[in-house]
C-alpha cells in the first residue's frame, strides 16, 4: 500500500473527506495525529503495511 493510499483511507475513515480532516486538524492537532499513529499502528499490527513503511508514515 502506497503512502498516499494510507492517507486517503485514514481521512475517508476517519473524516470523510479532506475538508472535515482540515477542519479537525485546525481545531485539534494533537487529536488528529494520536488518530493517525494509531490508525498507522493498526495497519501494521494486522500486516497491511510493512514496518519499514509505519516507520516512514508522516502525514
């Protein structure tokens, strides 16, 4: 899974669309990025990602 398939399915999961993850990052950014480790943690936990891949996840 490319990293830009990681984002968009952590935004449409989460948020639903680009406009509410702003909108959310805006207001809270830590909630945001404990979301997004946790999000990331459990892709590779289950083997969607690999770790070198959870390594590099940045959004």
């Amino acid at each position: 899974m490319k990293q830009a398939e990681i984002k968009r399915l952590f935004v449409l999961e989460f948020y639903g669309t680009m406009a509410a993850y702003k909108a959310a990052r805006k207001n809270d950014y830590c909630k945001v990025q404990l979301e997004w480790s946790c999000f990331i943690d459990g892709l590779c936990r289950d083997g969607v990602i690999s770790q070198t891949q959870y390594n590099s996840a940045t959004f």
